[in-house]
C-alpha cells in the first residue's frame, strides 16, 4: 500500500499547495466569492462537472448499479439533465444578473423582500449538502488507512476547510479542476473498462445476472420521476451551482460550458452503473450496496492504479464539500448575517469599512467547523439529504423559475410560496416519513397553486422594479465589471 499512500498525500498536499496560491489572488469580493466572473470554458466546464458529481454521485452512484444494474445511472444521469436545462435555457440570464447569491436575484426580481426567507431555506440546503459529503470521507479513509469514523471527516474535512478559507473560489476552481482531471482518468479511463474485464465482460455479465439489471426502466417509473424532481430541478436552483454559472468570463462561456459539463455527467453516470452492476458479479453477497465501490477498488485494482482510482473517489466528494461549503458560507453572510449587521455596500451603519474579503473567510471557516461537528454527529446522511432537497425544490423552484419565467408574479406571491411550500414538504414529511416521495410532489403542487393565485390577486410588481430587473437581465445595470482575463489562468 505504500504507493497507494504516497499518490494520496501528494494529491492531498497538492489541494493544500493550491489553497496557499488562491489565497495571493483573491483580493476582492468578486475574486474571493465568483473568481472574478472570469473563467474560460475549459476551467468552467472542468470546475462545474466537478460540483455536481461528488461522493453521492461517485460512491452512490455504484451503489445502485450494483443494487439495480444500469438503471441504477438514472439519479446521476437527472443531474446531468438538470445541468444542461440549466446551462441551455437559464445559465445566460443568470450569469448576466451579476449578483452573489440566489437571493439577491429574488431581491432584484421582486423588490427586495424575498431574501431573507429563501436565504435560510437555501442556507439549510447548503449546509446538509457540505455536511453529507463531509461524512462520505470516513468511507474512503477507513479503505485507505483503516482510520476511525471521526478522525476521517476531521482529517478530510480540515483540507477542505483550509484551502477553501485561504482562497475561496479561486482555491476552490484551482482543486476542482485538477479534481475533475483524477476522477476522469480513475474512474473512467482506469476502473471502468478494468472492472468490466475482472467481471468477463458484458457477454458474462449478462449470463450472471438477471435480465432486470440491463433494463433501462428497471429501477422503477415512480423513481425516476422523482429523481426528476429532486435532482434536475434541483441543479436549476441551488446556490452551489448558481455560484460556478457566476464565475462564467460571458454568455457563452456559461451556456456551452455548461452543456460540456451536463454531458460529462451523462457519460459519468453510465460508468457508474456499469461499475456497480460488475462488482454485482464478482461480489453478489455484500452486505451494503453501496460498499461496491470501495471493494472492487480494494480487491480488484493493482497497486498504484488502486491509489489514483480512491483518489478519484476522495476528488469527487471534496469538490461537492467545498463547492456547498463556499455556498453555504457566502449565503450565511451576505443573505442572513448582513443584514443583521445593516451591512450594505461594503459599509457597516456607523460607517466604518467592511472588509469583505475578511468577512467572507471567516465565515467559510466557521461554517467549516460546523460542518465537521455536524457530520461527526449525524448518522443518516440520506434523510438528511432528502429533507434538504425537499424544502430546497418544494420551497425555491416556483419562486425562482417563476421569477425568471412570468412578470405577473409578485413579492407576495413569492414570499406565499417558499412559506407554504416549505411548510408542506416538513408536514408530508412528518406524515408519511422523510423518504417518502408524496412530500416533494404535494410541496410543490401547493407552491405552485399559492404563487400563482396570490400573484394574481396582488397589484403587479412595480413598474421600475421590473424595468431595473430587464436591464440587468441584459446585462447592463450591473454594479461591477470583470476585469480582464488572464490567458494563463482560464483556458
């Protein structure tokens, strides 16, 4: 194993050395939060392919297919649909918004009295979202040096922390893209065809197993549906991926980008499946579906490949931690913490500077510290996750899509339904239990209905609201511009 750990340790210093050097560069706001609104396609496509496929994605996304054969691609394959209806029809507008936050674009949109509320709503998301990929370091850890639960996801969780608090975006684009360059050659390009061989081939595969694992639909209609749900319509709305749309250098970086990236996740969800249904045939007895991955990599993969391959893995859920760990700090500041400061403008009420930059870094590594301590404690990640999921879809998609999609929608009418919507998706899930799929469906059909009738039956948004949100949907308006972009950094 001494190779293995010694591709591990450079890799983990490596995130370390890229922290030091985001760090130098981020001297602003913009810079610290969004890199400057300046990347390039080739670091947008790599960073944001990065964010949507953590350990979730990686680890559960073998999982299924051991459980349900290729059909187990489909949660991964929606988060790859979400990312590309995004990137197509929504990523242009929102990259032109100039803004920081989810909320900010419900402040500009409706007035200025719809971010307090969906920025505790989203703030929840973030922070079970860091949380549950947080956890997911005690897996590849305890296969890697046999360490115990807590001292993994302190160990783990501490590299996360630490570049992204040096940093922030920056440091957070630098790891992510050199994360999404590990997972592509580990598991794509190295564990995916030497699993299909260790398994017989597709030929041997299919004389094992029963003919429901090479069933597209076999995992289930009703699941499918509901990935749809929770996961597509997930990736239009939440502040982790808002963020990287952010640091798009323009309208074409963000739209074709993206779309690189969404059929990168296409791709990625197919290997998993197959992944998991070979493990299947060589280990049809484990006792957890989602120990697939970490035994076909301990088991089946010579040494030194076997140590870039848990790197891979150990990639994956670090860029999803620190990508909602960013998020979840820049919400708790910017969305809740200031103004309860009356920070406004980069000026406190007395008048004395903010330093943004400061303030934003303190925050990541008081929410990193949270998260850790959160995850150490916390034992189901997966209800943990799906009520995160549930208020995020069932309380934010009708305000935000509503925003973006119809001007007859209004401040009352979004502030009805995150409330309402929220409050039916806990009360659904209190009634018939946090992975039911009836909370998600009934939570938004009510979010729907009250948006739309309290819209309509309140006075339409001022008029220069609406025409201060055109502008900045133009692009024009904004209260920043990008600075020019360095070649060398972005392409």
């Amino acid at each position: 194993m001494a190779v293995d750990y010694t591709v591990i340790v450079i890799y983990l210093a490596g995130m370390l050395a890229m922290g030091w050097w985001g760090m130098r560069r981020a001297k602003s706001k913009s810079e610290f939060l969004v890199a400057g609104r300046r990347l390039g396609p080739t670091m947008y496509s790599g960073t944001m392919a990065a964010i949507v496929l953590g350990g979730a994605s990686t680890i559960g996304g073998v999982g299924l297919g051991y459980k349900y054969g290729l059909s187990g691609a489909w949660m991964v394959f929606t988060i790859g649909l979400g990312l590309l209806a995004l990137s197509v029809f929504f990523s242009a507008r929102i990259a032109r918004l100039k803004v920081y936050t989810v909320s900010e674009m419900l402040d500009l949109r409706y007035g200025g009295r719809a971010g307090v509320i969906s920025g505790v709503v989203m703030w929840a998301y973030t922070l079970m979202l860091a949380v549950t990929s947080t956890i997911a370091y005690a897996t590849i850890f305890d296969v890697l040096f046999d360490m115990n639960r807590t001292l993994s996801i302190i160990l783990g969780g501490s590299i996360v922390v630490a570049y992204s608090t040096l940093g922030g975006m920056w440091s957070i684009t630098l790891t992510d893209m050199v994360q999404f360059v590990v997972k592509t050659i580990g598991v794509l390009l190295l564990l995916l065809p030497i699993a299909v061989v260790k398994a017989g081939g597709f030929s041997e595969m299919k004389a094992k197993l029963p003919t429901e694992y090479f069933d597209p639909l076999g995992i289930g209609g009703e699941t499918i549906f509901t990935y749809v749900l929770i996961y597509t319509f997930g990736m239009l709305i939440g502040q982790d991926i808002w963020q990287r749309v952010f640091t798009a250098r323009n309208d074409r970086t963000a739209r074709w980008g993206g779309t690189v990236a969404g059929t990168y996740c296409l791709v990625y969800a197919l290997a998993g499946a197959v992944i998991g249904t070979a493990a299947k045939v060589l280990y049809p007895n484990l006792a957890n579906a989602d120990d697939a991955f970490a035994t076909i990599v301990k088991d089946e993969l010579p040494i030194g490949v076997r140590g870039l391959v848990l790197a891979a893995a150990l990639a994956a859920v670090m860029s999803t931690s620190s990508g909602a760990l960013i998020a979840c700090a820049t919400v708790a500041n910017n969305d809740i913490w200031s103004r309860v400061r009356g920070v406004v403008g980069g000026q406190r009420d007395d008048g004395e500077a903010h330093d943004e930059v400061k303030g934003n870094r303190v925050f990541i590594l008081i929410m990193g510290i949270g998260v850790i301590c959160i995850a150490i404690a916390l034992n189901n990640v997966v209800e943990a996750l799906t009520v995160a999921y549930n208020l995020l879809v069932g309380g934010l998609l009708v305000p935000i899509l509503g925003g973006l999609l119809w001007k007859r929608g209004t401040a009352p009418g979004a502030l009805a339904s995150v409330v309402v919507g929220g409050l039916a998706v806990i009360g659904l899930m209190w009634h018939y239990g946090i992975l039911a799929n009836q909370p998600v469906y009934y939570g938004l059909l009510s979010s729907l209905a009250v948006y739309v009738v309290v819209s309509l039956a309140t006075p339409p948004t001022d008029a220069a609201v609406l025409a201060a949100w055109r502008e900045r949907l133009a692009g024009r308006g904004a209260p920043e511009t990008a600075e020019p972009e360095p070649v060398t950094a972005t392409q």
